[in-house]
C-alpha cells in the first residue's frame, strides 16, 4: 500500500464507518453516491469499473441490490437496498434525512 493513502491506514481515527452488508464496512466520508443496481445505466457502470479494476464486490454471493461510488471512482456492489445503507448511514446521527414516502392527497408521491 503506498502512502498517498494514509487515510485508509488511520481509520480507526478517520471518522464514521457504515456496514454495507456481511461484516464489510467503509468510511462514510468516502462515499460520494449509492445507488439502486436495477437500471441499464448501472450495468453499464459495473462494467466500466470491472474494466478498469475498481469493482469490488461486498455481495457474499447474494444478489446485488445496491451500488455505492467512492470519491476514489471505486464502484462497491452491495446485497443491501439503497435504502438501507442509507439509513444505516444517516440513522443514529440525523433523523431528517431518514428516506420517508410521502403522501400527497391519499396517494403515494416517490
């Protein structure tokens, strides 16, 4: 490991992780998107980080759900909902980000 990443040796003082599923855990602070793995445009994007060796794959062999991008161009495929991992990531510390539906008039606003 090189030193232009002394961050990643210093996490323990680095700041806040979140579990991404199956014990796997990243820095909250590194994370720049998560994203829901159903669409073309995020196949097209595994793929181009799977080309250039910035996939890593957190799934343990279960279905992908979710994707979360690195400020590293790193692409992390997750078997946890988009979500989920984002209020794993905004639980405890603020309860207004929590993703809530909406209703507007009797009928469900997403």
């Amino acid at each position: 490991m090189s030193n232009k990443h002394k961050d990643i040796e210093n996490a323990e003082n680095a700041g806040q992780t979140v579990n991404i599923g199956h014990n796997n855990f990243l820095l909250t602070r590194r994370i720049v998107a998560i994203l829901e793995s159903g669409s073309l445009p995020m196949k097209r994007l595994r793929e181009r980080a799977s080309e250039k060796n910035l996939l890593v794959d957190a799934t343990a062999g279960r279905k992908m759900r979710s994707l979360i991008v690195t400020d590293s161009h790193h692409v992390i495929l997750s078997a946890l909902g988009a979500q989920t991992l984002q209020e794993r990531l905004h639980g405890s510390r603020h309860e207004t980000f929590k993703a809530r539906p909406e209703w507007e008039e009797g009928e469900f606003v997403s």
